[in-house]
C-alpha cells in the first residue's frame, strides 16, 4: 500500500498550503504508481463537504460492462473539489511528484457504492483523450462518514496483471492520486457490508496542446 506518513498538503475553502517536498512522495510513486495524500482537506472544508453529502442526493449510474454504483445529483460536492484541487500551487506539486507536466485542472465527482452484491466496477483503463485534454492522473477522496468492509482499490499492470497497488479508505479526507497510462488498469472491489462508501472520484486534466494556425 502506498503511503506517505508526513501530511504533504492541506487543502481549506480559501487556500492551499505545501508541507511537504515532493521528494518523498515521488520515490513512493514511481515504486507503486500511486501515492496517498494523508488528511489532504483541513476539518473545516471535510466537515462541511461530508453534511453535503449526507444531505445530496444520488442517482444510479450503470458503467457499461464493468458496472454499477451511484453518483451525486446535482454534483455539488462533486462541483466544489473540483475548484479546490484545480488551485494551482496542488497541481505544480502533484506534477513534480509524479513527473507529469502541464496538468491544467481536476475533473471528477461524487460517488458511493453500497453493499447490494451489485456495486463495484471492474478492471479498466480511464484513459481518455479529446479536443478539452487528456486524463494522466486519478484520484479519489474519502468522504464516508460510515465504516465498511470491502470496497478495496486494486491497480495492476496490464500486460502482466502485477498489483502494484491495494489501498482501502479507511480516513475521511484522505486522498489517493495514481496514474494512468496505457499500461495500467485499476478496479473497485464490491462492498462486504456498511458503507456507503462515499468518494470524489476523479482526474487530473493535461492541458491540449495548441494548435498550430
């Protein structure tokens, strides 16, 4: 499980402050691909994000053939991350820890699964390039205010299946930020009981290049 046991960044409503070089980190992530972001948004934003939550409401959202699970509706948890994690001073420090350049912005939302034997996504890519960018980074962020068993992230190499990455939530606020490439795919195993499990889901956003007139 990757980890990096130091808090490296504390995300608030109004700011975004580095505690940590990205040195540490970046070691982690070349070795797993991934790397976890301890305590990443300061209690005031969590504890204001987690009674949206309680107080959103969801719809179903069925993923063709990898599966099924809920997503926010209206996305206002989902609407309010992605401002704060596009701030620029993270997206400088998750490029020099991952060596990835030019990212311009977080796209993503609010999810949960429940413990229905029918809410889980299988193994995928989230590769996904068009005219607005390219995703090269997910994340996820724990917003469950409910204990559950189950619900693991499992990140592997394509061509060989190795799993170089499991990694429960098991702290609200916690994020987990892993790569994307063409040799990589990750899935989310189904809950055993409790939950929801309740996370904003997303990617980091490589800016399209410019065409040239």
């Amino acid at each position: 499980m990757p980890g990096h046991h130091a808090r490296p960044i504390a995300i608030g409503a109004q700011r975004t402050d580095i505690l940590a070089a990205p040195d540490g980190p970046a070691r982690v992530f070349q070795c797993y691909r991934a790397i976890e972001c301890s305590d990443l948004l300061e209690p005031d934003l969590l504890a204001s994000l987690l009674d949206r939550c309680r107080r959103g409401s969801f719809v179903a959202d069925h993923v063709d053939r990898l599966g099924s699970r809920e997503v926010e509706a209206p996305q206002r948890v989902g609407a309010a991350l992605n401002i704060v994690l596009s701030r620029p001073s993270f997206l400088r420090w998750v490029e020099a820890v991952t060596g990835c350049d030019a990212l311009n912005r977080v796209e993503g939302r609010l999810v949960q699964t429940r413990a229905n034997g029918l809410d889980a996504l299988d193994w995928h890519n989230d590769t996904h390039d068009d005219a607005a960018g390219a995703r090269r980074l997910g994340i996820t962020v724990n917003l469950s205010d409910a204990a559950y068993e189950g619900g693991g992230f499992e990140l592997r190499t394509t061509a060989t299946h190795e799993v170089l990455t499991r990694y429960r939530h098991d702290r609200t606020g916690t994020a987990l930020i892993f790569d994307i490439a063409g040799d990589l795919e990750h899935r989310v195993l189904p809950l055993a009981s409790g939950g929801p499990r309740r996370v904003f889901t997303g990617w980091f956003v490589q800016a399209a290049p410019r065409s040239s007139s």
